[in-house]
C-alpha cells in the first residue's frame, strides 16, 4: 500500500517495557537545598584553599622578607580591619558610584548605538568594524588623551569607563540582531510583522542573549578601565579604591595593598556573578546551555 | 504536460468551490537559486490557478520543489521568471519546521500571533484556550517549545497559524512528524477549519494517502527542474477517512504517477 504511515501505530506487539528508574542529576536523588549550595560553591571554595596554601608556600619559602610579602594571615587580618573602618567605606562608595554612572552611560550609549547600527545596512557597513577596533583598543591608552581633554576629573575617568564598556555592549547586540535565524524572520513575517513589530516583537527577543553576554563583557572592561583611571587620574579631595592601590605602594604597604586588590576582585567577581546569572536564566528558559 | 486526470471526476463537486475568480494564480513561474553546487532550476515553468476556498493539495519526491514554491506563493522570495497574484488577499503559512519563538512560552507564540492580527487583548485568553483545544494540547500552554516533542510544537505551529486571520493558508508538511492518531485528528481538524472559515488551501505533503484524504485536487511534481507534471481530481465525499476504499483507490493511482508508471 501507498501509504507508509498507517501501519507503524496499529498491530505491532510492544516490546517488552524495561523499567527506567528516574533520579536527580548525576543519578542521585532531587537534591535538597541545603546539599545544593554545598554542592555550588565548593568549586570556588576550592579554588580559594589552593590559592591560600600556594601563597602560604610561598611566603614560608622565604623567596622574599616578609614585609615585601606577607603571609595570608596577616593580610586577611588587615582586611577585615580595613571593611570595618569608616574611610573604607567612602572609597568604595567612589568607587561603586563611579562604576555605576560609567557602566550605566555605556550600558544606554551601546544599546542605542547598537540598535541603530544593525538597523541601517549602510552604518552596519560604515561603523561595524570601527566598534570592534574600539574594543581591541588598550583603554588605558585613552587616558593620556582623556585627560588632556577633561583634565583630572571624574570627567577624564568616565569618558575611558565608557569608551571601554560601550563597544562591546554595541558589539552584543548587534552580534545577536544579526545572528537571529532566518526561519524566525520569515515566520514573524508571515505572522504579519513588519518594521518596527517585527524588530520589538521577534528581532530584540532573540537578539537578548548576545546582548547580555555583551554586558557582561562590558562590565569587564568598565571595571579594567575604571581602576586604570583612578590609579592615573588621582583626584586629591577623593578617596576611592584606586587611590588607597597608590597611597598603600607608597608606604610600601603590602598587606594594605592586597587588602585593596582582594576586595577589587572580589567587587568584580561579585558583579559578574549577577550578570551571569540574569544570562543564564535567559538561555535556560530558552533551551540553551549556559555560557562558561 | 498532462493536466487533468485519469481519475473517476465529479462524484462530488468540490464544497464551496467558487469558480468566478482564482485566489491564487501563477503564469509561468520559474525559479533559480545559485548555490555552492552552481545554479539549480528549483521551479521551471508552473502555470497554476487555484480557486477561492478549494483545497489543493500538492506531492511530491523530496527536492522537488514544493517549499519552494509555498514561499513564492507566501511573497517570502521572489520568482526569478513569471508573475504570481493572490489578489491581495492575506496568506498564512505553516512551515516544515515548527519555528516556534523560543523565548515564548506555547501561549506567547499563539498570543503574538493574535496580536498581530490585531486581536484586542482581552480576547487573547480564551481564543488560545479555544486554539489548544483544536490541536488537542490543552494543558501545554505554559510549557516553553525546547519543552515539547516534535509532533507537539507541530501543533502549536498549527495552532498559532490558525490564530491568524487570514483567507489563504499554506501548508508545508505540517503533520509529517505526528503518530498515525494524532495526525487523523488533525486532518479532521483541518478539513473542519477549511470549512468553517472557508480557507483556501495549498498543502504540501509526500504522503500520497494524506493529499487523496485532504485534497479537492491532487497536483503531482516531478524534480529536476521542479514541474507540476500531473493533477488528479479527487471527486469524494466528505468527511473523509484514510481507511476509506475511495481514498485507497485515488492514492494509488497517485502512487502510480509519482513513480512513473503511469498505466497500471
Ligand atoms: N535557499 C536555497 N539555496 C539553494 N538551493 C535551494 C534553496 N532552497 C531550495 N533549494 C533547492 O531547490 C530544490 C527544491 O527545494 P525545496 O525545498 O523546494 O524541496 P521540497 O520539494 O520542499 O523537498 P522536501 O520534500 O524534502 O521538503 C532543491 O534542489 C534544493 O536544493
Ligand atoms: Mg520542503
């Protein structure tokens, strides 16, 4: 007979069923929540313990005088009490409000330049190879020109906050605008949508994951170029996090200066935490995997 | 070329077949692409007119063509040769793949296309209840489609196409991934919607019994360029069934044409 379908669901004798016993990931049972988070962070957990035995290793080697480099101990001690103190405090806030106004200009100028870049062909071709040159662009050698232009002032360090953020946040979203399936388009077309439905309704959607993956980038790089600015444009009325790096190599405080870099790691990794969260969960829910 | 047919004719008149003007019509369509492998001639030559509110149904081998074709009709590309009118009217379109919006959840697609439509919002709720309903999913609504089975986001595909107003409806292969039950359901469903809304439709398929269960006309392509070689009017009353002896007997007649032997 012609038809080839009609016989598969009809008549066939079932094969006997074997029994498949369904658990939790890695083929244990759901997993508590407790056992969860245990789970989660003992990889970084991990990570911290070598990190301390090898400096520890290291300091008990003797390689260098313990005032140039100090044991774990002791500058775990200096930073607990340098959170505790009232000027610490003042720097970070700087510092965070400093972030917080770069990265957000960076985070409204890319997303629009972004946007109305991959929505004329003509500016795709004209400035879509100038942003990634941006972005391979050293930000710290803004700086010189920066301050020539601003002066010392939070101005100079905005500016390079910006310029390092900003491309690589127009680089995500145009990098996703442009790698929306085709068979999405032509569907959302038959569906009835044109210009701007078509773009708010299926084009930005789909465009959303490379578009965080661009922010995430781009806090990478306004937090480079943020601590490459305070370190170079030194306001003096100004503590922040880039000033207590210098003030603590000037007195050749080395437990104070790891203290500092401790918690601008910490700032950074924290952040990019958030972001690669929000990420993740936006590429759960489509079926996708998670990026690194 | 051989139009018209071999087949019994007139048992039936077509349902609703309105004759005084064509929905869709082509005049010697051709179609090139240029590929890594050089030029392929997908479509040569297809002179059509298809009628207000009939349902046709067009079989093919694989690469024969008929996607191609359902895009030219869709205006989704252009013919290299030839002209194509659907006199303005509205085409929908149910592709191979179910391309669903994979950040939406199954109402959010269905809900999007209603929008589209320029259905007011607050009867959003009910019409995909009612849409689900139809496709016999209704408890999928808030699943998300990497969540689903092929045959499921088929028929949320199905379902998001029909929440369209439109008055042309085009076809790719939609139930070629359902179970044997499932797809009578649709076909049902289909025939149903057909009628109801008096759709008019192009419906792609290689499975020469589901075009003698759906179809008023049957049209066969051959590859190579892509033509339409022949046409079987299938003349039976509806509803009909895959099992019915009508339909065994105009299916292998198109199984016959299909692999070249014309004569039995
Ligand atoms: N975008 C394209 N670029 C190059 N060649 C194409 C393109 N689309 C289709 N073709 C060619 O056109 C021919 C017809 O393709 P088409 O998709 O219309 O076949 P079909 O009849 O729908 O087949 P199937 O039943 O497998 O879906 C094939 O030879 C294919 O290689
Ligand atoms: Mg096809």
């Amino acid at each position: 007979m012609s038809d080839i379908d009609a016989g598969r669901l009809v008549g066939k004798a079932a094969a006997p069923t074997r029994r498949i016993r369904f658990t939790g990931p890695e083929g244990r049972p759901a997993a508590s929540l407790g056992s969860r988070i245990v789970r989660r962070s003992w990889p970084p957990l991990l990570a911290v313990i070598i990190t301390l035995l090898l400096w520890e290793v290291v300091y008990l080697s003797g390689w260098r005088p313990s005032y140039v480099l100090p044991d774990p101990a002791t500058v775990l001690q200096r930073t607990g009490e340098m959170v505790a103190s009232g000027k610490f405090w003042q720097a970070l806030g700087t510092t965070m409000f400093r972030a917080a106004a770069g990265f957000g200009l960076a985070l409204g100028i890319g997303t629009l330049i972004g946007l109305v870049v991959s929505f004329s062909r003509t500016l795709r071709a004209a400035i879509g190879s100038m942003i990634t040159g941006l972005q391979t662009m050293p930000s710290i050698a803004w700086f010189p020109f920066a301050i020539l232009l601003f002066g010392l002032s939070e101005s100079a360090i905005l500016f390079v906050v910006i310029l390092g953020a900003a491309p690589s946040i127009a680089n995500g979203i145009i990098s996703g605008i442009d790698d929306v399936p085709k068979a999405l388009i032509r569907t959302a077309t038959v569906l009835g949508a044109r210009g701007l439905s078509l773009y708010r309704y299926v084009v930005v959607p789909a465009a959303l994951p490379a578009y965080l993956s661009g922010l995430k980038q781009g806090w990478a790089f306004a937090w480079r170029s943020l601590m490459a600015g305070e370190l170079l444009v030194i306001i003096a009325s100004k503590p922040s996090l880039g000033v207590q790096l210098q003030f603590h190599r000037e007195f050749a405080d080395t437990a104070g200066l790891m203290s500092v870099m401790i918690i601008i790691l910490v700032l950074g990794m924290l952040i990019d935490g958030v972001l690669s969260r929000v990420s993740n969960g936006v590429r759960a829910r489509r079926g996708m995997g998670p990026v690194s | 070329m051989r139009l018209g047919t071999a087949g019994p004719r007139g048992r039936m008149p077509a349902p609703h077949a309105t004759t005084e003007r064509a929905a869709i019509s082509l005049r010697g369509v051709g179609k090139d692409f240029r590929g890594a492998a050089g030029e392929t001639v997908a479509l040569d030559s297809v002179d059509l007119d298809i009628d207000a509110g009939d349902f046709v149904c067009l079989l093919g081998q694989s690469g024969c063509g008929k996607s191609t074709l359902l895009n030219l009709i869709a205006g989704l590309d252009s013919p290299s040769r030839g002209s194509i009118d659907v006199g303005g009217r509205r085409v929908g379109m149910m592709f191979q793949d179910a391309n669903l919006f994979p950040w939406l959840t199954v109402r959010g697609n269905i809900e999007l296309a209603l929008r589209l439509s320029g259905v007011p919002a607050r009867e959003f709720g009910p019409r995909v209840d009612e849409l689900l309903e139809t496709v016999r999913l209704p408890r999928a609504a808030s699943m998300r489609p990497h969540e689903l089975s092929g045959g499921m986001r088929q028929r949320v595909a199905l379902a998001r196409t029909l929440a369209q107003d439109c008055s042309i409806l085009l076809m790719d292969e939609p139930f070629a991934a359902l179970d044997a039950i499932t797809r009578d359901a649709m076909h049902d469903e289909t025939e149903r919607i057909w009628l109801e809304r008096e759709l008019t439709i192009v419906f792609v398929t290689h499975n020469v019994r589901e075009s003698a269960r759906l179809g008023n006309r049957v049209l066969v392509m051959t590859p190579d360029p892509g033509r339409i070689d022949s046409e079987l009017r299938i003349g039976l009353q509806r509803p009909r069934r895959m099992e019915d002896p009508g339909v065994a007997d105009r299916a292998a007649d198109l199984h016959r044409r299909l692999s070249g032997r014309n004569e039995p």
